[in-house]
C-alpha cells in the first residue's frame, strides 16, 4: 500500500514535472508595437503556436516607458512568480541595467531564459565616400577626429554610441574626441548619412539590407565573430581587420524571478524547440537575422557576463561614473 | 506614356477582387482607428502586420491594406475634434480650432464634409505626385540635414501668433509651457534624464496623444460639468450639407495645403501633425483678418484635414524610392515588405513594378472609396450630436482612456492625462489657448535635437544653421511670415482708411 501511494507520488510529481503548460500564456513586449522586442514577441508567439508547443495562443502586451524600465518594474514588483509569462529582451536590456538605468533594479532580479536569434552591429559610409576600407576611414578618423560625424539610431550611452565607441577604442582614438550624432532610430541616422551630413553610419545588419542591395551604402566591416550571408557575405568581420570588437544583438527574454522550476524548465525547452525549427529559420532569414542560441544556465552566465562587461565598459569610456 | 502604361498595369493589380476587398477593410479600419482617439495609425498597422502573414497575402497585397489603414485614420482623425473637441488623431489637433466652433454654431455636418472633400483633394493630389515626381523628390528628403530642420522648426514658430487668438502673450506663455514639456525625459544628446524626479515612466518624455488627449479632452469634461446648467452653448445638429459656395472657396485653401502637406509629409520625421500646423497657419495669414480663421471658419478645416492626407502620401516617398522609413508608421510598413522578400529601394519601380503600381492605384481607389464611405457617415456622425452631451462626451472620453491604455498598458499615462485635464481646465479659464502648447511640444523637441545635431557636425559653428540654399530659403520665410502681420495691418489700415472717405 505504502510503495503504491509513493509510486502514485512521484508519478504524479513526475508527470507534473513533465507536464507544466501554459494557461493563458502571455509575452510582454516592454516598448511600443512594430519595435524590435514587439517583432521578438510576436514572432516567436507564432512561431510557439504553429509548433503546438502552448495550447493557445501567447498574447502579446507592449509595455512602454523607460526604455523597457517600466516592463522590468513590473515584472519585479507585480509578477514575481507567474510561470506564464516571458519577457522579450536585448543588449538594450543589459545595456540599461548596466547603467543603472532601471532605477534600483539589478539583472539578478529576474530568471534569464534564453536567446535565439542575433542581429550583428556593422559600421558604413555612403556609396562615393573616399573611404575604400575600415584602415582607410581609421586612418583619416585618427588624423581629425573632429572631422568624422558618426551618426547612430541610439542616445548617447545607447548600442549604437557603445558601437562607436568600442571601434574607437580598438583603433586607439581617444572615445572623448569621438563626434556621435544620435538619432531617433537607424532610419533617420541613415537618410542622414545619404544627404552627407554625418560620414559614419553604425547600426544593426538588418537595417542596412535595402541599401546594401541598392548600392547607395559602403559597409566597411561587421561586427560578429564570423561573417555573415546574403548580402554582407564579402563584407570582413571587424576581428579579420585586427579590431577587436563584438556586437551582437541577441533576441531573447527573461522571466520573473519567482516562476516554478517546471515553468522555468518549461519555456527553455520550448525556446530550444523553437529556435532549431524549419519555421523559425524562416524568421530569421525573413528578417535578416543570424543563428544564435543560448539557453538556460548558460545564459544566465552569458547575461551576468554581459552585464559587467557593459557596466565597466561604460565607466571606462565615461558614460557612467 | 510608360507612366500610363504602368498605372493601368497597377489598376490590374488594385482592382483584383482580392485586393479591392483589402483596400475597403484597410479604408474601414482606418476609419475607425482614425475616429477613435487614443489609438494611432502606427498601432492599427502595427498590429494588422501578422495579419497579413497569417493570411499569406502577397506583398502587394499587404501594402495596399497597410497603407489603406495609414491613410484611412487621416480621414477619420477629423471626426471627433469637429463634434466634440477632442482630437482623434494628433495630426487633427489644429482641426479642432475652428471645427468645434462650427459645431458649436450648428455647422457640424458642413465641418466634416468639408474634411472629407478635403482629404479626398489632397490625397488624391499626394498620390499623383507621388506617382508622378516619387524619385525625384526623394532627393528632397535627404537634403534635409539637422541644418534645415532647425530652420524649419524656426519657421513653424513664426507662423505662431496665427494660433495665438486674441492674447498674443498669452499663447507665448503657452507656447512656452510645450517647450518645457518638450525637455522632460532622457536628454537625447547626453543620455541623462531631464525633469524626470526619478520617475522611470517620464523618461520617454511626454507622449504627444497623451498630452493631447489630457488637454483637450478631460479638460472638455470638466468644462462641461462645470457649465451642464442649461443654455450653455452646445454643439447641435443644424445643417448637414456642404453648400457649392463654401466648397469652392475652400478649394484655394485645400491646393495649398495639399502642397505644403505634401512636402512637409516626405521629409522623415517631420510628419502630418507639423504639416497640419503650418498649413493652418499659413493659410490663417496669407488669408488675413477677412476669413475668420480661428472662430469657425470651413477654410480652418480644410488646411490641416488636406494637409494630413497629403503628407501621408508623401511619407511613402522615402519608403518606396529610398528604403528609407520617415515615420514610425512606415518603419512597420518597410518591416513588413522585408519580410515578404520586397526590399524597398531605387530599383523597387523595376524590380516589383506591380507592388509600386498596384499600391498608387489603389490609392487612388481608397481615397474614393474614403469620400464614398465617410461621406454619408456626416450624416451619422452629427446625428450623435443629439445625444445628450453628458452621456457623449464622457463616453468618448472613456473610450480615448481605454484605448491609450490598450496602447501602451502603462497607468502612469493616464494619471498624466488626469493632471493634463486640470491644467487644460485652468488654462481655458484663464483663457489661454491650448493649441500653442502641442506645437511647442512637438517642434520643440525636433529644434533642439536638430540644434545641437547640427552643433555636433559643425564643431559648434553657427554659420552652419544658414550653410545651404533652403536652410536660407527657411530662414527668409520664417521672417517674412514673422513680419507680415505688420505689413498686412498696415495694408489692411490703409484700405480701411480710404473706405472712410
């Protein structure tokens, strides 16, 4: 009798284990629809539900304010332990928290789950600018740096500055005589760069790709540990031109702090199932965004990482104190 | 000869069962986010991307109910700043100034036809020149650098005193209070928070709708309890027709605009509510003191109603010539034809001649389809007016809170838009006007960053605000328009002089 109720026990402890689903499931997107944790959010919710890996659909949530400090909030403060929801995320997430931009909120305060999709920084110049190469716009760079404009879709202390600054500081420019003209969004940066008025345009390879093809931009060089495809497939890491500096846009979430281990477990595994289907590579290459996938544990090692490299990124180049 | 040949192949396209099925839905639901304050045309389409990826529309498909839904909220954006005061779209604040008066004075029905003919001019004329000069005139959105911004920032302030009323220091200091609300949140420049006391919420700084919506609307509610003692004015049914005569000597005012929302519309950034404001008052000044502008006259309609529609076809222009987004609708907009392997750019007119061909024809189709639907709506619409006010108005008011909640799912926007409502209350009983004070927070935001942009790249020269051709042609503009209220006073005297003899 007694081993029955303990077979039942476990079985039952087991199959919950095993069985944790969804009710309700719900993705928040901490900024307004049509940005990139929106685009992250619903593409994976569809992504999720075309797999059958949740029983309904995922909503979808946009949550604005303080550069996604508002969601984090939030989550921290009202929605600790829902196992229900995740939470898209980005480089602007830990660049924030880095910065101590989420008030007194740390990256300790959530569960990081996972990334599964990358986008890569790159730096160009317009189509006729006299620069062939990165060495040629460094060299000229080094000899007046007041004469350079670099243009980004990010404030200043934003991923597109942090971008420029990281270029500087391995071609050995001084990041205080960096001239960084910020932009609302890489769009304008880059009709900005086409009209001549900044030289220097840094952004993300998946804004570029309609002025690759068109011809009307020079990409110098992109910032991933190998190269990329399609279009970018002759354009040389910036690693393979002896500058040593990474960007990579990893799109990913975290969830509350409090959630069940099971849930926990629950949405990596699905993440994983997500991330290696036919579907999702789709999306990827439908969006020009590159294969990246850290999941779980690993993860969280990879955000803790991150977040004190960016922390003392930013001191050193004078963005914080 | 080829650009007939073209548009008849884009008519193949737009008048395939299909896709003039999505045009209408595009129309309707334009219509609707347009009437609904509180929901813009960057969540509508925003949020009908993943439809058209669900449905597997092809990309033509796709833009042209896209772009239906853009242009379709232009048209409905009037509806609610006529009939109740409260703008449904920012780009439909300025309409508000004289076509709440015209209700006030049983002119509803005649307001908002004659924002219907407008829209339908306007954005019939917009695709047009779009079809017609779209790559040529692409080159003049890039000439605009932080330079010309700021010069035409200058110049939307120049035109300042035409919505200033009968005090024109009292809109100055309202004016004023925009621009100060235009410095709270992170300093775009430095990446500090500005005026923000700690609050995370404020660090995005003020959102446009939200201030509007506070000001206009919760302030109208207000008022309205205040003054619910019966025979306070109210805008009644009255007259629901457009007379022949009103429409043509509107029809100067809505060529104009068209113009001006045009060009403003192509420029990024710039978009439909700064297009609507300068077409208002530049018509209120070239027009002078005999139309009166600003106590309900059709013409205020005209302006910024044709001037929205206008720029929203002329903020295709860069999506479609250059790949380039202008504004945070057409950024969806270019995300979605990505995705569908479209890849907008100078080769685009070529390379998918049937999404660029098929999208202007059924523009031109949505733009009669527009006049077709909201025209009998006039009807509908000013009928609401009989509903008894103290159930419209905070109904509206309802469905404005909800739907910026819907939004953005932030609380904290709504308790702005409650302290927004007390300061809009304050400032009409003090009689200030409200409207200066949405201008100074949508152009003092674009002056400054494209001030001190321009700074940047200059190294701190000034010379640079005045280095190119049209930052001087703005220049020169904005002082003629600052010191023509003199010189048309003194015209106007001296003609009011000799009449006296």
């Amino acid at each position: 009798m007694r081993w029955l109720i303990t077979a039942l026990l476990v079985a039952l402890a087991g199959s919950g284990l095993a069985q944790f689903t969804p009710r309700n499931p719900e993705c928040i997107a901490p900024a307004g629809a049509g940005g990139g944790w929106d685009f992250t959010c619903r593409s994976v919710a569809q992504v999720m539900l075309d797999l059958k890996l949740i029983p309904q659909p995922m909503k979808v949530t946009n949550v604005t304010g303080g550069g996604g400090g508002v969601a984090y909030a939030n989550v921290v403060t009202q929605r600790n332990n829902d196992p229900n929801l995740i939470v898209a995320a980005s480089p602007a997430t830990t660049v924030r928290l880095a910065q101590g931009q989420y008030s007194r909120f740390t990256e300790r305060d959530v569960r990081w789950l996972g990334a599964i999709a990358a986008d890569f920084g790159l730096v160009a110049v317009k189509a006729d600018a006299p620069w062939r190469t990165m060495q040629e716009l460094v060299a000229s760079w080094k000899a007046d740096p007041a004469k350079i404009a670099v243009g980004g879709g990010s404030a200043v202390g934003g991923q597109d500055h942090m971008k420029v600054l990281l270029l500087g500081r391995a071609a050995g420019i001084e990041p205080r005589n960096i001239k960084y003209v910020p932009f609302d969004g890489g769009g304008e940066a880059l009709t900005s760069l086409l009209g001549g008025f900044i030289q220097v345009f840094a952004g993300d390879a998946s804004e570029l790709r309609a002025q690759v093809q068109a011809g009307t931009v020079r990409v110098l060089g992109v910032m991933a540990p190998r190269r990329l495809e399609g279009v970018y497939a002759n354009i040389p890491t910036l690693r393979e031109l002896g500058y040593n500096v990474e960007w990579v846009v990893w799109r990913g979430f975290y969830a509350p702090k409090n959630m069940p281990t099971e849930a926990y477990e629950f949405w990596v595994r699905a993440l994983r199932q997500v991330e290696r289907s036919p579907e999702w590579a789709r999306v990827r290459e439908q969006n020009a965004l590159g294969k990246f996938s850290m999941l779980g544990a690993e993860f969280q090692v990879f955000i803790d990482r991150q977040v004190n490299q960016f922390r003392s990124l930013s001191r050193e180049l004078g963005i914080i104190r | 000869m080829d650009i007939l040949q073209a548009l008849l192949n884009g008519f193949g396209v737009a008048l395939a069962p299909v896709n003039l099925l999505l045009v209408l839905l595009g129309c309707l639901v334009g219509t609707l986010i347009g009437v609904l304050p509180g929901i813009g045309p960057i969540s509508g389409v925003a949020l009908l991307v993943p439809l058209t990826f669900a449905l597997k529309l092809p990309p033509e498909s796709a833009l042209i109910l896209l772009a239906g839904i853009y242009y379709g909220a232009m048209y409905g954006g009037s509806t609610t700043s006529i009939l109740l005061n409260i703008p449904g779209e920012t780009s439909s604040v300025v309409t508000a100034i004289d076509g709440h008066k015209l209700a006030k004075q049983g002119k509803a029905g005649p307001a908002l036809a004659m924002a219907a003919w407008g829209s339908f001019i306007a954005g019939t004329l917009s695709v047009l020149g779009l079809m017609t000069l779209g790559p040529l005139l692409a080159q003049w959105a890039i000439r605009f650098g932080p330079a010309e911004y700021f010069a035409l920032m200058v110049f939307g302030f120049s035109t300042l005193s035409a919505l200033a009323g009968k005090n024109l220091f009292k809109a100055l200091a309202a004016t004023g209070f925009g621009l100060m609300l235009a410095t709270v949140g992170q300093d775009p420049q430095s990446g500090i928070a500005r005026y923000t006391f700690g609050v995370m919420q404020l660090e995005d700084g003020m959102d446009f709708l939200v201030v509007a919506i506070g000001l206009f609307a919760v302030s109208e509610v207000l008022v309205f309890l205040e003054e619910k003692a019966p025979g306070a004015v109210q805008a009644q049914v009255g007259r629901i027709y457009l007379s022949l005569r009103d429409f043509l000597s509107s029809l100067g005012t809505i060529l104009r605009s068209s113009v001006i929302g045009f060009l403003i519309g192509i420029l990024p950034g710039a978009g439909a509510s700064i297009a609507s404001f300068v077409a208002y008052t530049t018509e209120k000044r070239l027009l002078g003191p005999k139309a009166r502008l600003g106590e309900g006259d059709l013409r205020g309609v005209a302006a910024p109603e044709s001037a929205n529609n206008a720029a929203a076809g002329g903020a295709l222009i860069p999506l479609l010539t250059l790949g380039l987004p202008g504004s945070g609708t057409t950024a969806i907009m270019l995300g979605a034809l990505m995705s569908l392997g479209v890849t907008p750019g100078p080769q685009m007119f070529q390379t998918h001649p049937q999404v660029v061909w098929g999208l202007i024809a059924s523009m031109y189709v949505g733009n009669a389809v527009l006049l077709l639907l909201n025209l009998p709506l006039v009807g509908l619409f000013v009928r609401l007016l009989s509903v008894p006010a103290w159930f419209l108005i905070p109904a509206v008011l309802a469905i404005s809170l909800i739907g910026v909640y819907a939004v953005n799912n932030n609380p904290f926007d709504l308790l702005l838009m409650a302290v927004f409502g007390l300061v809009g209350y304050l400032m009409r009983k003090l009689d200030f006007p409200l409207a200066p004070v949405l201008l100074g927070l949508v152009l003092g935001y674009l002056m400054e960053i494209n001030l001190r942009r321009a700074m940047t790249i200059s190294n701190g020269d000034i010379g640079y605000l005045f280095s190119s051709p049209i930052a001087i042609a703005l220049w020169l503009l904005a002082g003629l328009s600052l010191l023509s209220p003199l010189i048309i006073a003194r015209i106007g005297k001296r003609g009011l002089g000799n009449e006296e003899v």
